[in-house]
C-alpha cells in the first residue's frame, strides 16, 4: 500500500506537511505503522501536487522521496494552501516508472489511490469497456490507479460532483473486485474527497485548516474515520458518510 495526504488551509511550506513532523509522509515511506498487510516500505517513488494561482503544479520522482537530495530545500522554499502527496509501494507487476506515481492530475485536480484492485485487469474489464477508447489508450500508466483515475475523471467530466464520482466509482469497483482496497484522495484546491475502503485514513482540523493522511503525523488533534467512508471537507466543513448501506 501507499501513504498519501492532502491539506487546505493558510499557506504553509510543503515541508511542513511532507518532511518536518515527527512521523511525516518522509518518515512514514520507510516506517509506516498501518500498512495492515499491504507491504512494509513505501520506496518507489513520491510526488506532490500544489497549486499557483490556480493552477496545480506537481513534483514527481520514482526514486525513494529520502534519495531525493533536492526535496528537503525545495519543500522549505515553497508556500501552499492546497496540497496532496504520496509516498509509493507499488503493486507487484505494475510500472516501476514516474507516470505511475501519485498524485495524477488534469485541470485543476489531483488524484492519488492507496490500495489495489482485486483481480486486476480482468476483474474489472467490464468497467473499463465503458470508457472512451481514447481514454483507455492515454492512461497514465497500465496499472490499477490510472484505470480508477479514469473511471473518476469520466464521471466529473459527465457532470458528476466530486463526491458522488468518487462514490459510484468505489462502490463499482468494489462490486466487481469484492477483494479490492480503495483509498482515494481528490482534491481541486477548494474542496478534499476521500474514501476509506479497507484501510485507515485520519483527519485533522483547526478554525481555518483540514488535513486528511493515511496516518496521523503528529501525537494530537487526529480523529480516525471510520472504514467504508466518503469524507468531503472544505477548509471550514467536514462531513464523513457510510459508503455501505447499514454503516455508520
């Protein structure tokens, strides 16, 4: 499994979020404590998405993020209210390379994906076939993340709201690979969805700031959101909803 983490808020340095705290995403790409089975090291690369003036800038690596001897700098240099990260464990057979790295973006969205689809390619062939070809044919890579990207993006660019795309894609997913781990972040820089499928996520906030990482990076303030979840959360609202009939 992967480590991601997405923040609204005042502006802060990326280093803040990623590198500085006690158990930062830095930190947790080689000591992670809620991997739940999902591997032990998060070593097969990095990225981290922000936003200037509205437009989304993203830093991928497929190195580990601690070889990375330019990051530390960077990350200090650079202010943002909006961000997503993510550390990789990449699942077994798929694309050791920087276009299967995380955050995926287009326009002004990012995307990362923690987890595996069960079965996958064939397990959810029939999903697939209900995308444009082109979009089969411009994935990021051939791998279950970009093929969960596309089936989101299809359905924002249908008119969907964020929160709903992210749902009925889950939901979908999680019918036709009943194995499946589904742990999404999207974020446009206004607003953060997130999907808790069969691993942790926790959230934090404060009067004028979210947070939401696969583990807490600090001791306090960290509530944990319940497993087949949806979370939405702007920088002043945060609202978390069953994704399963009968769950609270």
């Amino acid at each position: 499994m992967c480590r991601h983490l997405a923040y609204l808020g005042p502006p802060v340095p990326l280093s803040t979020l990623v590198i500085d705290p006690p158990h930062s995403l830095y930190r947790q790409s080689w000591a992670p404590a809620d991997m739940r089975g999902g591997g032990s090291v998060n070593a097969d690369g990095f990225g981290i998405g922000w936003y200037v003036d509205g437009s989304v800038v993203r830093y991928r690596r497929s190195v580990p993020i601690w070889a990375d001897e330019s990051l530390p700098g960077l990350a200090s240099s650079i202010q943002a209210s909006a961000v997503l990260a993510a550390v990789r464990n990449g699942t077994v057979g798929s694309p050791l390379n920087e276009s299967a790295v995380a955050p995926f973006t287009r326009d002004q969205w990012l995307f990362s994906h923690n987890g595996l689809i069960s079965g996958w390619p064939g397990s959810v062939a029939k999903l697939a076939e209900s995308l444009p070809v082109t979009d089969l044919l411009t994935l990021n890579a051939p791998m279950d993340s970009a093929l969960l990207w596309a089936l989101v993006q299809d359905r924002l660019y249908s008119g969907a709201p964020a929160a709903e795309a992210v749902a009925s894609v889950v939901r979908d997913v999680a019918a036709a690979a009943p194995e499946s781990r589904l742990n999404i972040l999207l974020t446009d820089g206004e607003q953060i969805v997130a999907t808790t499928w069969t691993h942790s996520l926790w959230t934090r906030r404060t009067a004028d700031a979210v947070a939401v990482s696969s583990e807490p990076w600090a001791e306090t303030g960290w509530e944990q959101v319940p497993d087949h979840s949806l979370l939405l959360a702007t920088k002043s609202t945060l609202a978390v909803t069953p994704l399963m009939e009968g769950r609270e």
